[in-house]
C-alpha cells in the first residue's frame, strides 16, 4: 500500500528563487494528515499482529511490536498537535492495513510501511525548516529516531539488511 501513498495535486512542490522547494502551510497541513493516517495505520497494525503473531520464533517480535503500537501513539498525538498548531484540523482516517496468516507478512508490512514513513519524515523536516518551522522539524527528527529503531527491529526479525531510504521520494 506504500506505493499507493503518491503525491497528489495539492502537495506538488513549488520552486522558489534560490532553487529549494518550498511548500505553503495549506500544503504542509495536507502532508501531515498523510503522516497522521500513517501513524493510525501503524498502531492499528501494530496492536493486531502483537497480538496474533504465534510461536517461539516470533515471542520476541511480538513483544517489541506491542510497544511499538505505543509509541505510534505518541507520535499520532504529536502529529495532530502540529496540524493545530498549524490551524489545520487533524484527520480521523487511517491508511488501510493489510491482514495476512503469515507472520513473515506481517512483518513486511510493518517493514514497508515503516520505510515509508521514513522516507515521508525525511522530506517533512526538510519542508518544515524551509517554511521556518524549526521547532516542529525537531519534533519529527525525535519521531524518525523511533521509526529507525522500528524499521531495524523489523528488519533484524527478517533477517533482512536495513534498507536504504535515503533517496528522495519520486514525485508524479
Ligand atoms: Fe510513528
Ligand atoms: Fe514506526
């Protein structure tokens, strides 16, 4: 469901004169309810597969996702407090969660989902300090730090390298 998450007309980008992109709040409050129905997703996703992920091998797991659907609360809380900071009124809509009998799967999901968060926060703080919203880029720098332990934790329960999302996002 990553890929479905593509930019759509109202958060296109403009160019100002020295070259970087900036945003206009209106656009900034849009991608923030986009992190926000992310966040739901996450803990949604979160507290069901903590619960149903079965068997020894995955005892670990299991209990590393339960507090994981913790902090996406804290994160969702201080997401929406950015949207009213902003004057915007924060979404009640999650991103659709993907449900499967597999473990494995499970965890993917969660992995991709993660990558894409990672990949979003990373652009939302570059957004943010070029509208001068320093204090809210810190806030999602503190977030991207849990989501980076997220996104390895999952990763080292699939055995998997932590990918690289460093590369920007493509824009359509
Ligand atoms: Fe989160
Ligand atoms: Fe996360």
């Amino acid at each position: 469901m990553a890929s479905t998450q593509t930019a759509t007309p109202t958060t296109r980008t403009r160019t100002s004169g020295d070259g970087a992109a900036t945003l206009t709040r209106e656009q900034l409050i849009t991608l923030l309810n986009e992190d926000l129905a992310r966040e739901y997703q996450a803990i949604i996703g979160y507290v069901v597969y903590s619960q149903v992920l079965k068997g020894a091998a995955f005892m670990n797991i299991a209990a590393e996702l339960e507090k994981h659907a913790g902090e996406e609360l804290q994160h969702a809380l201080i997401i929406s407090k950015q949207i009213d900071y902003l004057g915007g009124m924060p979404t009640t809509t999650a991103n659709p969660v993907k449900t499967s009998e597999r473990a494995e799967d499970m965890l993917r999901f969660d992995l991709d989902n993660e990558n894409e968060t990672i990949r979003n926060y990373r652009e939302r703080v570059r957004q943010c300090e070029a509208l001068g919203e320093y204090a809210m880029a810190e806030h999602i720098r503190d977030i991207l730090v849990t989501e980076q332990d997220h996104q390895i934790s999952l990763a080292t329960a699939l055995g998997k390298e932590v990918p690289d999302v460093t590369a920007p996002r493509e824009r359509a």
